[in-house]
C-alpha cells in the first residue's frame, strides 16, 4: 500500500450498479475542467483575496469532473471540498511530505540518482568564501525578514510577496545564486521554494539541517479531482519533480449511463527562463536535467515527466477511454492569435500518444496570459490543456476557455480574475 494519505470523500464509497455493455446505453456528455487556481502563498499576487472567490467559484461550478492545480495547502484542498461538497459530492487528493517516495524515480538513462546525504546549507566555507554556506543564508534571509514580512522584524512572520522580495533582496541573494560551488545553489534552492508560505525562523532551521528539504510546501503535491459522479480506483503516481512535488492524480468516474472513465490530473514543471541578476533566476538544481543547469534542465525534467505521464496512462488505463488534463506548463506557438511557445517538445510527445480535446474550429487562447494582472509574464501562452486518450477528435462536442473573468476585488474598484492561470474547459461524449 501507498504510504501517502489518502483523502477520499465519504459519497465516493457508494458504487455504480455495474457497467452495461457500450452497445447497449445512451453516450454520456460530461462536461471536464482542468483549473490552476494558483493558491501558492507568496508567488502569486492576492491570495488572500482570491481564496474564498475561488472555493465559492467552484462550488457554483457546472462541470462533471474537474482537475485542480497549484492547491498546495491541505487546508485549502479541504476547504474547497467542503465548500463545494453539494455540487461535487465526490473528491479525492493525497497528502505527500519530504518523505513520500517517487513512484518512478528513474532518469533518462534509467538510472535512480542518488538521495542527498548532506544538508542544503551547511555551516562550511565553500568555493574560497569568507563567509559559510549558512551565514550567506541567513544574510539573504535577514533582508526578506526586514524588507517583506507579514510580521516586522520577527523570524515569526512570511514572506508578503515575491516581487517585494525580488526588488529588494537580489544583492542579499547573490552569494547564493551566483557561487562558484554547486553547494551555493542547493542552498538556494533550499530556501526560494520555501518563501511562500514558511516562517524564516522555519527556513533557518531546517536548510542547515534536513538532508531532503529541497521542496516546497513541505513536499505537499498540488492536485485534486472533483467529480458530480463517483469515483474508484484512485492513486497518487508520483513521479521526479524539482522545487515542487509533481505527481500524476488518478480516479476512474462512474457516468450515469454505466460507462467508465478514467482521469488523470496533472501539473508538470515549469521551464524557468526568467534574466539573470534577479532573486527570480531560478538555476536547475536537480537531478533530471541531464547535465544542464539552466532552462535547458528544466525542460529535460519536463519533458521526461510528459514521457512518464505517457507510460503510466497506458499501464494503467488500456483500451479503456480517459481524459488527460492539466496544467502542462508547454504549448505550441500561436503568433496569429498572440501566444509564444513554451516547452514546446513537451507538447509534441503529449500530442503524439493523445488527441487534443477541442473541436476543430476552436480558436487558440492564452490561459496564462499578460494581460492578466495576477500574472507576472510578459507573454502570453496556452499551457493548460485537456487531452484524450482512446476517444477520437470527434467525440468532443465543445471547448472554452472559462474562469478568465475578473470578478475579485483587490484594490480600490480594481477587479482581477480567480486566477493567474485560466481554466480550459472540453464537452466530451463518451459511449
């Protein structure tokens, strides 16, 4: 058995009365959702205001199934379980921490690197310093404490923003980023995924000290599924994810019409390309990017994940029928339509073995997008998608864009979407 907690709402132990044969019934439309709704603490702008919008969004939703990201909080998963329990009285997400194993931990060449043996900032001189690895930390901690605390002065408080961070801490943060020894970015890598939501009393105690803190959140995953139909047959799959822990969340839906359907929600690495002499440059630190340690890293992460994601669907869904959906940070380039590419090799091994759930005169959206005031991206992409897996082009009836709307209030009369990230939406039939 998994060691990861499974959370499954009690509605989703009521079984189907057994499936028909596929001549015999009705298709079944069902509506899919894939969402980011951005609930990352400190990296996204207006948490706290759009918290409560995006549970009761969610709860007044019209979707059959629907596949969350970026909720990377127990407590937020609940609360919008909770919140939304009368219109998706079933719902699944695991509780993972730095310890939960990889499912699936090879690299490229098949091999299983090593775990770390040594912590992430240690109270040693690297790289002919003055200063150790832990003083550098702290000196780039103490300016965040002093500049961009919830609670002023105080090793007690958070981080208030990333940009706040960003403007007046990259000279702080330089020793780090820019050291000549590997050691000075695994300390970086230490404390940056951290930002969002530990105290800085937290990041100091535990960057000198535990081997394996190099995940955000704890090592908390960020996916969920909610469904108007029941669920089985849930797993957590987690595969290699740097800075953030990346699993691939799957539940079977059990349609009115006695069909089968298999889902499997998702949110892959980003490809970090942000310019240099910024608190933002975030170097690839880990261990899935074949040598590479700037975007080039991120990408080979990325794309290996899309090829594990590939494998697993088709161990485990078949010939059965299954949507794929998510946020796959990659997509292809638009320029008609304003949207650059990203991770682009990405989306073509995703193309490849799924079939991009949109109708054929769909036109092209960003759904992360610059003219979206809770983004911090100069260009516009399409990187959430919904794609299917032994159902054809034909069986998808509708697509949209959804959640893009600005509905909460920041600033003044200053309205701004749920999100960073818009939702995707795809009307399938399935037989």
């Amino acid at each position: 058995m998994k060691r990861s907690l499974v959370i499954v709402s009690v509605f989703a132990l009521a079984l189907g009365c057994g499936e028909s044969s596929t001549a015999s019934r009705e298709p079944e439309e069902v509506i899919v959702d894939a969402f980011n709704v951005a609930l990352a603490g400190a990296f996204i702008p207006y948490e706290q205001q759009r918290r409560e919008p995006i549970a009761d969004a969610i709860a007044a939703h019209d979707a059959d199934v629907l596949c969350l990201q970026e909720v990377w909080i127990q407590a937020d998963k609940e609360l919008i379980r909770d919140r939304a329990a009368a219109a998706f009285p079933h719902s699944v997400f695991f509780e993972n921490d730095l310890d939960t194993p990889v499912d699936d931990p090879t690299d490229q060449q098949g091999q299983i690197p090593p775990a770390p043996t040594t912590v992430p900032c240690p109270d040693e001189i690297f790289g002919g310093d003055e200063l150790t690895i832990k003083a550098q930390m702290d000196i780039a901690i103490d300016c965040v404490r002093d500049n961009c605390s919830t609670i002023p002065d105080s090793d007690m408080g958070r981080t208030t923003s990333a940009a706040c961070a960003s403007s007046n801490c990259s000279i702080a943060v330089a020793p780090l980023l820019f050291g000549t020894d590997p050691q000075h970015q695994r300390c970086y890598a230490c404390v940056i995924p951290q930002l969002p939501t530990a105290t800085f009393g937290e990041m100091r105690t535990s960057c000198p000290t535990v081997p394996n803190q190099d995940l955000a959140f704890g090592g908390q995953n960020g996916v969920m599924i909610l469904s108007r139909h029941p669920l089985k047959n849930t797993e957590n799959w987690v595969i290699p994810g740097t800075w953030n822990r990346r699993s691939i969340l799957k539940a079977t839906v059990e349609l009115p019409n006695g069909a089968e359907l298999d889902t499997y929600c998702n949110h892959l690495t980003p490809i970090f390309s942000v310019p240099p002499n910024s608190i933002n440059t975030f170097p690839y630190t880990g261990q899935y990017g074949e040598g590479l340690k700037g975007p080039g890293g991120w990408q080979a992460e990325q794309e290996l994940q899309a090829q594990k994601l590939v494998n697993y669907v088709a161990s485990r869904s078949n010939n059965r029928p299954a949507v794929i959906l998510g946020d796959f940070n990659a997509g292809l380039a638009f320029p008609d339509d304003d949207i650059v590419g990203e991770g682009e090799e990405t989306f073509q091994i995703l193309e490849a073995a799924y079939t991009p759930a949109y109708t054929a005169d769909y036109t092209p959206l960003c759904t992360f997008c610059s003219s979206n005031p809770v983004t911090d991206t100069e260009s516009s992409v399409w990187i959430d998608h919904i794609f299917l897996y032994n159902l054809t082009q034909s069986a998808v009836s509708s697509a949209a864009r959804i959640f893009d709307q600005p509905v909460v209030p920041v600033e003044g009369d200053m309205l701004v979407p749920l999100s960073d990230h818009f939702g995707m939406r795809s009307v399938i039939v399935v037989p």
